[in-house]
C-alpha cells in the first residue's frame, strides 16, 4: 500500500546514496558528448539559454514530483503509477506511463551504448598514443575508421552492453556507485583541467560568445523542442529511472533539496564540457556543428598536444565511461524491476533477457554509422530517428503525464505530505509549475515545433 515505507527491491542507506545515485544517473553521455553537439548544431547561444530555462522551469519541479512518486508508490514505475491511481481514485490505465517508461528506456539504452563504446574504444586509443602529432585531418580519420566500420562499433556496443548487465545483474551497484563517487568528482577535476587548457590555447572568448550571447535568429522551433527534450534527457527524466531511484529514497528526505543537488551537478558538468570543447573548435577551424562527432573530433586534438596528453586523455575517457554506465544501469533498471514483479524471471536473468533485447536493437544503430549511413526516414537515419522519438517525443510526453497526474489526479494532502515541504510560498510555486506552466510550455513546444502554432 501506499503507506508502506520501504521498498521491496531495496533502500539507499541515506539522503547521500540518493544524490550519488541519482547523479550517476543523470551525468553521462548526455552531458559530455550530447550537450556541446547539438549545442554546436543548434547555434549556440540562445539554444543554451532555453535549455537552462527549461531544466529551471521544468526539469526541476518534473524531477520532484517523478521521486515524489516513486517513493510514494515504492514500486516499478508500472506498479507504483497503478498503486497511486488507485489511491487516488484514478483510471488503473495510468500504468501504461510505466510501460512507456520501460520502452522508453530500451530505445534509450540501445543507442547510448553504442556511443559508449566509442568511449571505451577511445580508452585504447589515447593509452597508446594514437592522438601525438594528430592535426584536424588526423582526429577527422581517426574518428571515420572507428565509426566507419561496424564491425568494430559492434565488439564495443557488446562489450559495454555486457558490462552494464553485469551490474545490473549481480547487484553489484554498490560497487559500481562507490567506484563512481570517486572517479565523478575526478571527472570533474579532469574537464576543470581541460577547460584551463582551453583557456590557455583556445579560443575562449569566442567559446564564451557562442555559448552565451543568444542569437534568437538562429532558433527555430525544432531547435526549442531540441532543448526542452534534453533537459528530460540529461535529468533522466519522464521514463521512470528517477522514479525507482526515488522508490529506493527513505522517508523525511527533502525531496526538493536533493533534486537541486543532482540538477545543479548535472548542468555544471554539461556547461563545463561546452567550455573545454568549443575553445578548441574555434581556435582549430573545426566545425561545430559536426554532429555527434564533435567531442571525439575535438579533445583528442587537444590531449594530442598537451604535456600529459596521453595520461589525461586515458583518465578522460575511462571517466566518461563510468559515467556512461551509471547512467545505462539506471535505463535498464524500470525493466529489470518489472520483469523480476511480473514473470518468474529472477533478477540475474531478467538483467540479461532486457540487455539482450537493447543490445538487438543497438544493432541498428551501428550500422546507421556506415551500411546504412544513407538510409534516412523523414530525413534522418536509423540513430537520428530513435535519437529524436525518445529524447523529444517519449520524454517529454512521459514528464507531461507525471505533470498531470501529480498536480490533477493525486490528492494535494498527499502531495504536500510526501514532498516534505511545508505548505508555503515554495510549495505553491512548486504546484502551479507542475500545474499549469511545465505542462502547458510541453504542449506549446510539441506544437510549435510541428508549425502548428
Ligand atoms: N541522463 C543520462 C545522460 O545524460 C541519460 C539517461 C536518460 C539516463 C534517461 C537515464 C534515463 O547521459
């Protein structure tokens, strides 16, 4: 019942576990490589500028009510929606946000593991040395002859695919979660690093121009949705991975205190990876909008021409890949946790049954590298379009339905319970964003980038 106070799957020895979780979660791959690309992509400026005002407006009021109702519910993200409706004298049909949750995430995970076996390929490059002496042409090559052959893209995308079930399997996350609250803060200290590095060699005020002096002439409304769908994506947001973390959250937490902790965390790093990759884009002739090529393209120019470059490089990348798998570990986990309530499957094999089926599908994703490089749908390839269905339309979909069934259908008594805020000027603030303002701005962007309005 919705009283009940722990989890069957488990619960974090504390506030602390909570935010480490839940920041592994958040920073990864779409902090370090994703945001500067489409950042890149998407002209700078003022798409920095939406994207910062859509993780404050919405992001942030989203992620408290998706833990506000895991830890209500206590469940899989199916069963807690389920539990909760009921509750609330809701249509049991509002587990169906669980299950698109669940799909969500495979979609998530099949590409994200292909990008994250580029990282694990770049482990062996940059310990060897591959980057010394590379000019622009170098890197550009360097970075084809992995991308172009999928037969390479493919041992990577296993072996990553393999690590992350491993975890997910053998309960090993407490290791993994240990492991990464040393090597996140390192990650960190590295991009501060590379941003003084930039500072030194790059370009850095043109970077800080690009990044920060908008040009609204340059946003169009698919570049809008762009920044909206990132800010679900780089919180994790709107497919239930925050919302088992939140399952697992004790109770007298505050709710909105940890939420800061892990966005403030998340857009720290995101704008810390802009400011190490741009200078050096600028100051090298490269292209910013090189698409999702840019960091690989990018940093090993510069760790190519540091002192210390093959050492920094090589921490740089095993960083990034711990914190790619922190986060694929939390995309699997909606499945792993509804297979393991709803079919005999224990966890061991669940884990491997949900990895297997992402794995399968990834498979799509590393040939639209190369064989399929020229098989687009409206327009994009096979990655673009999982790329665009799941950042852009599930996501954000799945933080509007959180939007309306926390601020409409549950009980505000419950709500202002469960959040632990007092019932005051902050929590009105709160409730009119999740409200009226989040669902409302979700809308009108979906619709203006569809020329509808
Ligand atoms: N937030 C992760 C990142 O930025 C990706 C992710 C999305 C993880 C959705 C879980 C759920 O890399």
């Amino acid at each position: 019942m919705a009283t009940q106070t722990t989890s069957i799957h488990g619960e974090w020895s504390g506030k602390l576990a909570f935010i480490l979780a839940a920041t592994g979660s958040a920073v990864g791959l779409g902090n370090i490589w994703k945001f500067p690309y489409i950042t890149g992509e998407n002209g700078g400026g003022a798409f920095v500028l939406v994207y910062l005002l859509c993780i404050a407006l919405i992001g942030i009021p989203i992620m408290m009510a998706e833990i506000l109702l895991g830890r209500r519910g206590r469940q899989s993200p199916m069963n807690t929606m389920a539990l909760l409706a009921r509750e609330a004298g809701g249509s049991p049909a509002w587990k169906l946000l669980g299950v698109m949750g669940v799909i969500a995430g495979f979609l998530i995970l099949s590409f994200y593991s292909v990008i994250a076996g580029w990282a694990l390929a770049y482990i062996e490059r940059a310990a060897t040395g591959a980057f010394t002496g590379l000019d622009k042409t170098g890197v550009e090559q360097l970075f084809s002859g992995l991308v172009g052959d999928w037969e390479k893209l493919l041992g990577w995308h296993t072996l990553f695919m393999a690590l992350t079930v491993v975890v997910v399997a053998r309960g090993v996350r407490k290791g993994l979660e240990r492991a990464v609250s040393i090597l996140m803060p390192l990650l960190f200290v590295i991009l501060v690093l590379l941003v003084g590095y930039a500072i030194a060699q790059g370009d850095f005020s043109r970077a800080v121009d690009f990044m920060f002096k908008p040009d609204f002439s340059k946003l169009s409304g698919e570049a809008i949705l762009i920044a909206m769908g990132h800010s679900f994506f780089t919180l994790s947001l709107g497919m239930g991975a925050i919302m088992i973390y939140g399952s697992y959250l004790p109770s007298h937490v505050s709710i909105g205190q940890v939420t800061l902790v892990v966005a403030i965390a998340d857009t720290v790093v995101a704008l810390l990876a802009g400011l190490a990759i741009f200078p050096i884009v600028f100051a090298q002739g490269l292209e910013a909008g090189a698409g999702p090529g840019l960091i690989f393209q990018t940093l090993p120019l510069a760790f190519g021409q540091m002192p210390g470059g093959v050492v920094i490089g090589t921490l740089f990348f095993i960083m990034l890949t711990f914190a790619a798998w922190s986060s694929a570990i939390s995309l699997i986990e909606p499945a792993v946790t509804w297979m393991v309530e709803r079919t005999p499957l224990e966890r061991t094999s669940a884990a491997f049954a949900a990895g297997f089926i992402a794995w399968l599908l990834g498979i799509g994703t590393v040939l639209s590298f190369n064989e399929w490089s020229d098989v687009t749908w409206l327009g994009r390839t096979f990655f673009d379009n999982l790329d665009f269905l799941t950042t852009n339309i599930l996501l954000p979909l799945g933080g509007l339905l959180i939007c309306i069934f926390t601020a409409w259908v549950m009980r505000r008594k419950d709500v202002l319970d469960e959040l632990e805020l007092p019932d005051g000027a902050l929590f009105e603030l709160w409730h009119f964003l999740i409200r009226f303002f989040a669902p409302a701005a979700v809308v009108v962007i979906f619709l203006n980038s569809m020329g509808l309005i």
